[in-house]
C-alpha cells in the first residue's frame, strides 16, 4: 500500500534551518510529485510548494521563495529544507503524494513533522 | 485570509444531512478537491475533481458544482464524520494551489 512516512519532530532557534524528508513506498516515485504543506497550531493548510519526481521541476509559494528548497533523491525520499526560521513557521509539515498536471491533488499524505521555532 | 470562502462552521444530528460550501473565481474554471481531517491526523482525500470520490470513502460523501462555488454534501451524517474539512483548487493561472480555510463540522 501506499505510504509516505516522515521524520520526527524538530525543535530548532529563530534563524536556523530544518529539513524534514518524506519517505515513500508501495508506487513508483517518479510517476507522482510530492507537494509540502504546513499547518500551524489551530490554523488551516498552508501550500509551500511541489516538486516533480520524475523530473526535479519545483513550485514554490510566492511568500516562501528564496527560504525553501525541495529535493528528492530520485527514488523514494523526499525533503524540504526552509531556511531563516521565525516563530511564524511553528508548524506542523505534511508531505503528501500529488496527482495532476494542471490543477494538482494529494491522493496520500505523511503523517506530519512538528517543527517548533523557539529561542 | 483565504483565495476560497467555506463557512467556519456547520451543526448537523446524526442521520442528516450536511453541506459544506466553498465559494471563489477559480471554482468557475478549475476543479475542486475536499479533504477530511480528523484532530490530531493528516488530511484525507474525499472527493476530487469536484465529484469523484477515491476508493475507500463511504458513498454518503459526494461533491458538486455550480458556477464559483462548490459543495460537499455527506448524507446521512455519522458521529464518525465529525472532522474540519477543507477545499482546494488552484488559482486562475494555475501556478499556484489555494485551500479554503475550512469548516469545522460538529456531529451533535
């Protein structure tokens, strides 16, 4: 079956950066790309951006651009890495399994990352 | 704020029927997508291109349509389906995802 399983949580400093990776089993990685998404404490979903498997093409949120980056290493992992962190980016981190080529959808999603921003 | 309006919040008793709305310019040319998320769990796909539903999800969820709005309908509502839920599209030029900021059903 298909599952995307997340690292664990993190607690880092305002400043600092934070990876979270989103490992993938039970389909072939490059036929979906994986698309971020975060989730502040009793807020709705925020898009951060996606990033084709098949071809490393990325889409970042406006609002995030020149803090983010997505990788994958081709075959079944995927990461997120946001840089310069403030307390407004405590929060939870979902990768999720993404389907479409125009408007995209999330078919799977991981179980989610608490990344905490305190000094 | 959010690119797509969903009530905060809907009140329904078990067995009736709930209607969650979405409403937004892209609705009119892009699909919309629901997803179900529980306290404390990652979302769930419930409907997709505005009125299919993924394996799995019980029949009572389905979806429809109407100019720049869209609605998730569950019939027969049960204790189980008590959840927030939000829509999702894209924006009008398609670069970029959009969610709505969710509805919180409560399942009396």
């Amino acid at each position: 079956q298909v599952q995307l399983v997340q690292s664990g949580a993190e607690v880092t400093k305002p400043g600092a950066s934070v990876t979270v990776s989103c490992k993938t089993s039970g389909y072939a990685f490059n036929n979906y790309g994986i698309t971020w998404v975060r989730q502040a404490p009793g807020q709705g979903l925020e898009w951060m951006g996606w990033i084709s498997s098949y071809n490393e093409k990325t889409n970042y949120a406006q609002k995030l651009q020149g803090r983010i980056t997505m990788t994958t290493d081709t075959t079944t992992t995927g990461y997120m890495e946001l840089r310069s962190l403030t307390s407004d980016d405590t929060a939870v981190y979902y990768c999720a399994r993404t389907v479409g080529a125009i408007t995209l959808y999330f078919d799977h999603w991981g179980q989610g990352t608490l990344v905490t921003v305190s000094s | 704020s959010y690119d797509l309006t969903q009530p905060p919040s809907v009140s329904v008793s078990p067995g009736q029927t709930a209607r969650i709305t979405c409403s937004g310019d892209p609705l009119s040319k892009k699909h919309a997508y629901w997803y179900q998320q529980k306290a404390g769990q990652a979302p769930l796909l419930v409907i997709y291109k505005d009125t299919e539903r993924p394996s799995g999800v019980p029949e009572r969820f389905s979806g429809s349509s109407a100019g720049t709005t869209v609605t998730l309908t569950i019939s027969g509502v049960q204790t189980e389906d008590d959840a927030e839920y939000f829509c999702q599209s894209a924006d009008s030029s398609a670069t970029s995802v959009i969610f709505g900021g969710g509805t919180r059903l409560t399942v009396l």
